[in-house]
C-alpha cells in the first residue's frame, strides 16, 4: 500500500469516528451531550484494540475497549455475537467507568467476517437509583447506585429488542434518555455504514491493514519521544475529600517511572476502597492514567493502542481507583478518576521540564476536580427533568512554561468542551440564574497565571410545584488539587452554598434587579458539603457553587508587573492578590508603581528568608548544565538555582538543600479550602513551599497533608 493511499483511508477512519459523536450530539435528548459534549466514540480492531477515537470525552474512549471485552467474554456463546447486533452496557465492573456513562458497541462484519467493532458512551441523565441523576451520594455498595447493566443485547440482528428498551426506561426518571439511548444506536449505524462503504472502495484487507499500521506508527513514534525525555522516577500525591458520608480524606499516590522506551505508572500506596461513591474501578484507573499520557506527551499523535502498548500500570485491588466488588463508583469520574488525571498531569509536567527538547510542552494542572451539580422536579413545560448544571466544564487551563492559562478553557478530559447558554438552561428548565462569572483570584498564581474559573448562582423558576430537589458531587473543596508547577501555585477550591430566605422573588415582584454578586445576596448562608444529598429548595432558596481554578508556573513575584496590573484591571486578580502574593503595588487611580514593587519584592523575599537580606540574581549555567525547572538547573550532579546560583541539591533529591516555608493554603489566594476547614474545625492541609535559602526564588509550591508522603523527583542522568 503505497503512503497516499494509507492516508486516505486513515483519515476516513478518524472522521468515522468523529461524523458518529457528530450524529449523537445532534439526535441526542440530553443536555449533558447536547451542550457539553459528555460522550464518545471509537472504532476498535476485531481483538478490541483501540484504532481511533472521536474528539470528545477521552476517558470514555478508553475504557470502550474493555467494555467489547466484556461482550465477548460474556456473551459469545450465549446468546452469540451476529450481524447487525448492538450491546449496551454500563457496568464499571464490565468495563464502564461509571454507572451514568451507559456505553453500546457493536461488531462490524464485512464478506461475512468480523472486520471492527464500533462503541458510542455517553453520559446520562439519570440512571435511576436513589438519587436523581446517577451520584448515589449515601451509597455504601454498587447496587445502590441505579441501574447496572451487564452487556446485554439491545438490538438483534438489526433490530431493537423492544422488552430491553422498556426494562432501561423502566429503571430512570426522565423519558428524555429512551431518545438518547436510540441517538447512540443511530451513531453505531453511522459507523458501520461508513466502515462499509471504505472495505467496498478499497477491499477489506485494505482497510484492516491501514487500522493495524496506524497502530504500530502511533507506537513507533510514541517511543522515539519517550527515548528523548530524561529517565527519572517522580513521585505525585494527590487527595479526594469526603466520600459521601464523611468528610475522610482519600490519597492517590503515583511513582512515574520513565525508562528507555517505556512508563510505568505505579499506584501502589493509594488509599483503600472509599465506603461511599467516590471510588473507580479499575476502567477508571485506566482510562485517567491514557487521558493524563494523551494530553501531556502524545498532543500531536492520533491516540490509539500504540500509546497503551507503551504503558505499564501497576495498582492494588481494593484501593480507591481501582476498587473491588461491590464498592460503589457512581462518581468515579469526578472524584478519582480526574484525580488520578492530576498525578499523571503533576509527574509528566516535572518530567517534561527536565527535557531539553520538550520542556516548553510542560503544562501546570488544569482545573484540578470536578462536579456533579443536580436539580430535579417538573419542569415548567409541564415534564419530569433531571438536570445536570455542566458549567463547570469551563474550567481554567494550566498555566504554560511561556503564557498563561487559558481563563474557562475547558476541563482537562474533554476535547471538545463546551457549556450551555444561561438562556437556553433557562429557557428547558425552571430556574433563574443571577450570575454567571469569572471568578477573580481563581487561577494560580506564577510568573504564569493559571486559567481562571468561574462562579454562579441560581433560583427555583416558575417550577409548577413551587419548589424542586437538588443534589451536588464534588471534589476539592477542603484543598485545592490544581497543583503549580515550578513554584506556581494552586488554583482556587470549590465551594457550594445554600442561601434561604434570599429575597429574590419578593425583589423581582416589585420589579427591582435581583443581586448579582454572592456578598450582595441577603439571607441566611449555610456551607454545604461537597457531597450533598437532595434537598428541596424553592421560593428565595440561592444554591452558589464555583469550581476550582487552574494552576500556576513559575514564581509569582517574576511575574510582569505589567501583566499583573492588567489583571487587576480586568477583575483576574484583586488588588490584595496583586500585592500580598505578586509583589506588586498599584497606585490610587489603579497604575503601576514601579519603584515600589521593586521594594515591595525584595521584602517578599526577604521575608521568605526569614529576615536576611537575599543574594543577588545573577547566574551564569555552566557549560553542559541541564535546565530541570523554571529556575532550577543540574550541572555535574549537583542543582543550582537559576536565579543566584546556590546549590540546592543533587539529581536524587533536586530540592534537599532549599529552605522549606509552611503556611495555610489561603497563602496561595482565597478560596483555597478555607471554607471547609472552618466547617470541619481542622486544617489538614498546608501549603509547602520551597525556596532558595541564598535569594528567595521560589521553585515549589504543593498543597501538603500532615503525615502524607511528599512528591518527589529522581533524574537519572
């Protein structure tokens, strides 16, 4: 096959891929698809490996594979895999990630012989269960969590098994998801036809050949990157807050080893299973760990089989991202899943600082969690609904190694993200929205600002009962898990508070604007947890939740002054922020005053040190020296601060000499977990931050647990 044509075929395949999510999203009845692109697609070889994915949710794309495993081991024989079958599935023990990601895959036959599979997922919903919505927060095991599906055969031999559909249906609360589940058949049915369509033009050999190959170059060249990048060990901690029905604190801790051609992602040391919904199953564990490898080191590679040929996971059973029967996993993605994510984002990001060639592709975290905001009830129109509130895939971008974050970029599992306007929530459901913003301070300070977040507010709207139900699942609330990168710090926590007796109808009944900002909203103001179960809310009830910003790189007081008072200027940053963790002092009328913030930084370093006057910058690398960091450079075994030239440790340990500063995380900005620890009365988290003992320069920043193990680096040179 001559390279033209191989092309030709490729890139049909990867728009089959994409022209299925396209016909999901347009035929879809659910929100959480239709407006923020919760799904995914793939097209996989006979033996499942993956070939090529839509540009969409990817960790649902990963864990398809798993999920046609479990077809053929369980379905095989009986009741057989034909022509024109569809299976549906949604079980995490199966292969789904969790219970709300309701996935359908189908072989593909051509001449008679299986030629591909096809799988469309796609988050529902609801799912039944004793929460609306599909985040069974008081969960103890997975039967409570709604419907379980094994791979069943939901279309047979071309026809859709009418007593399956109704036993689906019969289990949710909103009729809308019968339209989705027929939308992901519809997609299954693109595929094919397309599949079809490129056997009958170039043969099917041709087409199997092209789906192999493209397997074996995507590896082929993932190892050649891998071969330029430092072989080292690094060491991520990362935490999950509350499981539902307390708030215990959960560790996922990774040690990333980079040798040769190879990763192994080791998560030997993670917590036990959770009690409550926060835990994944080992699909979820998988599906974080290529999501985080796929973003960080393969941006510019079609992702398929050829990166997890290249990967090595070694994890116990029975820990909180790769739980065993029957521990409940409704809220996998949004708790472990997208925290392991962060360990993979963490230890990638250092290892990619430490490449001569790829250091500019190193990236802070992105928004650090996620969440799962539910309203339940009738809706205006007159219909039961369930409603999730997706703004949240706004979240900030991490700050990069040469320009900031992207402000409500995206979050970082999504490819394609993309949140609903206010008016269209409005206008399908009964609720009001009084604001909807950026959310100042949100994004992680550095030299590099991390993306910021945003914040909102919303009131039961012309509901026909007068009142509905609300839920919410989130994680990082009482710590910040968007982690800087090269002494940036965290972005903000998330935070979710219910206001009664607001006033808001009584005002708009007297024709008067209602608040728009969360300081403005009369009331009575209750901190709620970052798992809460439904409670009703109604007339002059506010729920206000934001999310958790993006982190960021490089010290914040080697910000430009410049940049840091156009920030202010356009609400990114307060005036407070631009002083006490920028260094930077502004005038009056809102100008920058120089000779100021060059006073009012070297007192920030000084007082880092403790008082003593810092050593002037200037450095001057060695020949053969190596950059590791931001400010940090290895020469001859040993590591120098960039800034001044002081050693500071050695290849093993980069930081063992620098001077460690503990402090809350409110240092980092507000709304760094603070709320939550005055809830609970307890701080169980710090910000550690490492500087230079000589000039101050600040090279880390982590958000600590008392007792937890620390990240580390080990370069092997």
């Amino acid at each position: 096959m001559n390279p033209v044509q191989f092309e030709v075929i490729w890139h049909r395949i990867l728009q089959i891929a994409d022209e299925m999510g396209i016909h999901y999203l347009r035929c879809s009845g659910s929100q959480t698809v239709v407006t923020g692109n919760d799904g995914a697609t793939a097209v996989m070889l006979p033996d499942t490996s993956l070939v090529a994915i839509g540009p969409y949710i990817a960790t649902q794309s990963n864990v398809l594979p798993l999920i046609v495993q479990s077809v053929q081991r369980m379905c095989a024989d009986n009741p057989g895999i034909q022509e024109g079958d569809i299976f549906i599935c949604n079980d995490p023990y199966c292969g789904a990630i969790h219970h709300a990601d309701v996935a359908v895959v189908a072989p593909v036959f051509i001449e008679g012989a299986l030629a591909a599979w096809l799988g469309v997922s796609g988050h529902q919903l609801d799912i039944g269960g004793m929460e609306a919505g599909g985040f069974a927060i008081h969960a103890v095991d997975t039967h409570q969590e709604g419907l379980r599906i094994p791979p069943v055969k939901i279309v047979e031999r071309g026809r859709l098994r009418q007593d399956i559909f109704r036993w689906v249906m019969n289990q949710v609360r909103d009729p809308l998801v019968g339209l989705d589940v027929k939308a992901q058949l519809a997609a299954i049915a693109v595929g094919d036809r397309g599949l079809k369509s490129l056997a009958r033009r170039y043969g099917r050999e041709a087409l199997d050949e092209v789906m192999r190959r493209s397997i074996d170059y995507v590896e082929r060249r993932f190892r050649e990157r891998l071969r330029g990048l430092p072989d080292g060990r690094w060491k991520e901690v990362q935490f999950i807050d509350h499981d539902g029905h307390a708030p215990e604190i959960y560790r996922i801790e990774l040690a990333l080893t980079k040798k040769a051609d190879r990763l192994t992602f080791d998560y030997t040391g993670t917590s036990p299973n959770a009690r409550g919904l926060i835990n994944s199953a080992y699909s979820g564990l998988l599906a974080g760990v290529l999501c985080g490898t796929y973003i960080q080191l393969a941006y510019d590679l079609p992702w398929n089989k050829g990166i997890h040929n290249c990967i090595e996971i070694i994890s116990e059973s029975g820990t909180v991202n790769n739980c065993a029967y029957p521990a409940p996993c409704s809220m996998a993605t949004i708790s472990a899943v997208i925290v392991t994510i962060d360990t993979v984002f963490g230890a990638i990001g250092r290892m990619l600082l430490a490449s001569a060639g790829l250091r500019g592709e190193a990236m802070a975290m992105w928004t650090g969690s996620s969440m799962g905001p539910i309203v339940a009830g009738t809706s205006q129109h007159g219909h039961p609904f369930v409603y999730t509130e997706m703004s949240h895939f706004a979240g900030g971008g991490g700050a990069r190694t040469y320009k900031d974050g992207v402000d409500t970029g995206g979050i970082v599992f999504n490819t394609t993200p993309n949140v609903a306007n206010v008016e269209e929530i409005e206008n399908d459901f009964p609720l009001l929205y009084l604001f909807r913003r950026h959310l100042t301070d949100s994004g992680g300070p550095g030299k590099y600002r991390g993306g910021m977040s945003a914040e909102l507010a919303y009131v039961a709207w012309r509901a026909p009962e007068g009142w509905l139900e609300g839920s919410f699942a989130g994680t990082g609330g009482e710590m910040p898990n968007a982690i800087g990168l090269s002494g940036g710090l965290p972005g903000a926590a998330i935070r979710l508070i219910g206001i009664s007796g607001s006033g808001v109808h009584d005002a708009l009944d007297r024709g008067e604007m209602p608040p728009s900002r969360l300081e403005d909203i009369p009331g009575r103001r209750e901190a709620l947890p970052v798992k809460h179960p439904r409670r009703g809310f109604g007339r002059n009830d506010v729920w206000y939740h934001n999310w958790q910003g993006a982190a960021g790189y490089g010290d914040p007081i080697e910000r430009s002054p410049e940049a840091v008072r156009r920030d202010v200027e356009a609400g990114a940053v307060s005036p407070a922020c631009a002083r006490d963790i920028y260094g930077v002092v502004l005038t009056s009328g809102g100008g920058l005053d120089e000779a100021a913030t060059r006073a009012w930084r070297e007192a920030l370093r000084r007082a880092r040190l403790g008082g003593a006057d810092p050593r002037a910058m200037s450095f001057h690398p060695p020949a053969g020296a190596r950059r590791i960091g931001e400010a940090l450079w290895l020469a001859e075994g040993r590591t120098r601060c960039g800034r001044c030239g002081e050693p500071l440790g050695t290849a093993t340990e980069p930081l063992e000499s620098s001077r460690a500063i503990s402090g809350p995380t409110e240092e980092a900005g507000p709304v760094r977990g603070e709320m939550y620890q005055a809830l609970y009365g307890r701080r169980l988290f710090s910000l550690r931050r490492q500087v230079c003992p000589a000039c101050g320069a600040q090279h880390e920043a982590r958000v600590v647990r008392e007792g937890a193990p620390l990240p580390a680096s080990r370069l092997e040179m």
